[in-house]
C-alpha cells in the first residue's frame, strides 16, 4: 500500500500531450480563453515533479495565481506531524485537526458520506462542508453542465469571474 504522498508521476509517459489533446474540443468549440489556458498549461505541466502529490499541490498554486486567489497551500505530509493509526477514511480529517489544534474542519460536500459529525461535536471540532454556489455560464452546449472542471470554467469566464465563482459557496454543517 503505497501512502498518497509518495505516489510517483511517470514522467516518461506524454501524460501532458494527452491531457492537452483532449482540451482540442474547446478550441473547437471557440472558447474564448482557450489560448490563455493552454499557455498557463503547459508551463504547468512543464514541471516535471516526481512526487504527484507534490506536482498537484503546485497545480492548484498556480491555478490559484491564474485567477488572483492568494491561497497558502501546507501539505500535512510536509507538516511533520504524526497521526494515530487512522482505520476509517472519515476519521483521518479528524485526526489531522486535532494534530493542529484546528477548531474547525472544512471539506467538499462529498465528504457527508463519510464523516461523523458526533466524533468532530466530541472533540470540539466544528465539521463544515463547503457547498459551491455554481452560476450557469456559456458553454456551447445544448444544456449548462454545473461543476465540470476548473478548466472548462476557465476556458469559458475571465480569471475575474472564475475568482468570484471560487467566493461563491455556502457553509452548511453535516
């Protein structure tokens, strides 16, 4: 079993070229950012970072750069903060809260499944899922497909509007 912080990229692999392939269909679609994302793209993707864990950490900085978002991004592998043995995935959020002495915990609303808001209630932590609030915008389809891909919203909206959608979200507990 290998730990998600040590997950190695195959960088021999043209995983970029694919991926990049694939974005062909906005420019056929003429989206209107299309160039400015494929240029903030590949010097992403030119970062050639063994560790994929590592690699996306610097994605999101960068895509939070891209839209104007200051964000500080601390992996907790690099926290060199140990947890207890962790048997359920809804307890690991839990576990690195308590290891920070955080007295909220935020996560994706996919997240309700796992966790149990009575273990975060008993160790005085507030449990909080962030609920995107996800405007209808041109994509050049038939019916507007909420929650794609930060590129297709990029592809389609100014870093600007991408910025103000990223504000955009709710907090509602478990």
């Amino acid at each position: 079993k290998t730990a998600i912080k040590d997950v190695q990229i195959r960088n021999e692999e043209p995983w970029p070229d694919e991926i990049m392939r694939n974005l062909d269909y906005y420019r056929e679609r003429r989206a209107p950012h299309y160039e400015a994302v494929i240029d903030f793209l590949q010097i992403a993707f030119a970062e050639r970072e063994v560790r994929l864990s590592r690699f996306l950490a610097s994605l999101l900085r960068k895509t939070c750069e891209f839209i104007g978002l200051d964000v500080r991004i601390n992996p907790f592998s690099e926290s060199g903060l140990a947890l207890p043995a962790v048997t359920h995935p809804g307890d690991w959020g839990l576990q690195m809260a308590k290891a920070i002495g955080a007295d909220t915990y935020f996560n994706a609303p996919g997240g309700r499944k796992i966790y149990d808001s009575g273990k975060f209630e008993s160790a005085g932590i507030e449990l909080l899922f962030v609920d995107p609030v996800l405007p209808p915008y041109p994509q050049r389809r038939s019916d507007f497909i909420p929650g794609l891909s930060i590129i297709d919203a990029l592809m389609w909206n100014s870093p600007d509007d991408v910025l103000n959608m990223v504000q955009g979200y709710t907090l509602s507990p478990c």
